[in-house]
C-alpha cells in the first residue's frame, strides 16, 4: 500500500509532459489537420463539413463522409506549392551549412578562451536575444539598401564600383537567417566543445598527429552532437520562416511561411493553409527523426 502511495506522485510527475504535449501539440494539430481535409465556402467558419452533436450518429456518418484529401493532391500538384517547399528546403539548407562554416570557430574559439572570460564570451552571444527579433531584422533592411551601411562599406573598401541591390533578394534573406540564428548554432556547439576532455588531445599529440589531425580525429567527432542539435535548431525554424522572408525577400521569394501566411489571411483560404502546415510538419519530422536515430546510437554506444 505505501509502495502504491509513493508510487502515484511519480506517476503524476511522469504524466504531466505528455498532459502537456497532448493540450498544447497534439489537440492544435487534429484541428489543423481536420481543417486541411475540409473544403473552403463562403460561410463561417469558412469551411465545411461541420460536425452537426444533435443529428448523433447520422451527423457523425456524414461529417465523415465529407472529409477528404483534395488539398492534398492540389497543393502536391500545384508548382506554386511545391516550389515554395523546394526554395524553403534550399535556403533553410543554405543558410544551416553557412551557420555551421561560421558557428564553429566561434564556438571552439568560445571553448578555448581562458575560463574567466567565457562568462562575457557567452553573453555577448546571447545579446542579441535582448532585443527584438523584428526591430533587429528592420535594422538589416537599413543595412542592405542600395544606401545602406554594406553598400557603403564596399565601395569605400573599393571592392564595388557601384551599390549592389542585395535587398529583396534570397541572399538578403539568408543574410538575415544566418544572423539572426546564430546563437542556436553556436551554443550547442559550446556546449559540446568546452565539456571535452583536453587530456585527449595531448595524447594524440604524444602519438604524433599534428593538430589538424587531432582537431579531426578528437575535436569534430566529439562535437559532432552539438553540431547537429545546432543545424536542426536553425534549419526547422529557418523552413518556417515568414519575417525574415516578407521583409528582406524580394517577389519571388517563395517560402512556405510567407506562402502559408497569403493563403490564411490573404485568400481565406483556411483548408488549403492548414494543408500547407502540415506538409510542411511532415517535411521536418524527417530531420526530426534523423537526430533521434543519431541520439539513441549515441547513447548505446556510450
């Protein structure tokens, strides 16, 4: 009877994170899902069918009966659709290699200081969290103008001849990824690297390798699962993302959450956009469950 008793708080405390992924993940996402197997009509709610409780069965039955998946195979089919999901992949992609060219030295740079300067090394990282997201992505626009900062920098360098249209463009977009995820990319990254036992890399050079060797065959394998927390970080953020493309991109910057944001409150068109969300949950899972895979050998080898 006590083992009961204590048992039934550790119970509780075990079921509170899937209450919790249940209300706040899973219910939202049979709604959304729901919508994207209905129709849209000039009613409200703008779609149909509608569950009728009172008709019991017969409303069940033809509620049912009315689902079905021709947004599916519309948005599948249409090259709007899928080109928005193609460049989102690319960018996203593009930007997440370029965060890991970049993230990386400053991480192990962050990992290597001496240990009273970490502490400032970190904040000056997470500094930019201090400020808006959408005021820091207003600045970059400021920036990218034919009479912005970089233009201006580049001619006085005398690198350009002549200001450079870099607004509105996909590299003012992934300019804007790269900068504003960085910190994701980074603090993992340190994580991982400053937890490592430098006592490896002294026997590696006791057995002759020279540092880039050690660095190869000590330091990246070790950081590898903060290099990858990192990249799925930004890249499943980066996918979605709408500011970043509505303000830097330019008319033909087709990302799927700019997509998705025009068919929701532009065409009212809620089932075709719920359509859109969940293809696009489905796209990431994949991502998603490459790094489960990549975690659960980890930890069997470990």
């Amino acid at each position: 009877m006590a083992g009961d008793v204590r048992g039934r708080p550790s119970w509780l405390v075990a079921a509170v994170p899937y209450l919790w992924l249940a209300a706040f993940f899973l219910v939202p996402f049979a709604i959304v899902f729901r919508l994207s197997l209905s129709d849209d009509v000039l009613a409200q709610p703008p779609y149909a069918p509608l569950l009728d409780v009172s008709a019991g069965w017969n409303g069940l039955r033809e509620f049912i009966s009315g689902l079905d998946l021709e947004n599916y195979a519309f948005v599948l089919s249409d090259s709007l659709y899928v080109e928005a999901y193609w460049q989102s992949i690319w960018i996203a992609g593009l930007s997440t290699v370029i965060l890991m060219i970049v993230g990386f030295p400053v991480a192990y740079g962050m990992a290597r200081a001496p240990q009273s300067w970490r502490p400032l090394l970190l904040m000056l990282v997470i500094l930019p969290f201090w400020t808006s997201f959408l005021i820091r992505v207003y600045a970059w626009m400021g920036i990218l103008t034919r009479e912005g900062l970089l233009n201006q920098a580049l001619l006085a360098l005398g690198l350009i001849d002549e200001p450079l249209d870099i607004l509105a463009t996909n590299t003012a977009v992934i300019l804007g990824i790269v900068y504003s995820y960085l910190p994701f990319m980074v603090l993992p990254l340190y994580a991982a690297l400053e937890k490592q036992d430098d006592t490896l890399l002294e026997a590696a050079a006791d057995l002759g390798a020279p540092p880039w060797k050690s660095f190869w065959l000590v330091t990246f394998p070790l950081a590898l699962p903060g290099l990858v927390a990192g990249s799925l970080l930004c890249f499943i953020p980066a996918a979605g993302e709408f500011v970043i493309p509505d303000l830097l991109g330019g008319s033909d910057t087709l990302m799927i959450g700019r997509t998705l944001w025009t068919e929701f409150f532009t065409n009212r068109s809620w089932s075709i956009a719920s359509t859109i969300a969940v293809l696009l949950l489905l796209v990431l899972v994949v991502p998603i469950a490459f790094y489960q895979n990549i975690q659960s050998r980890s930890l069997e080898r470990g």
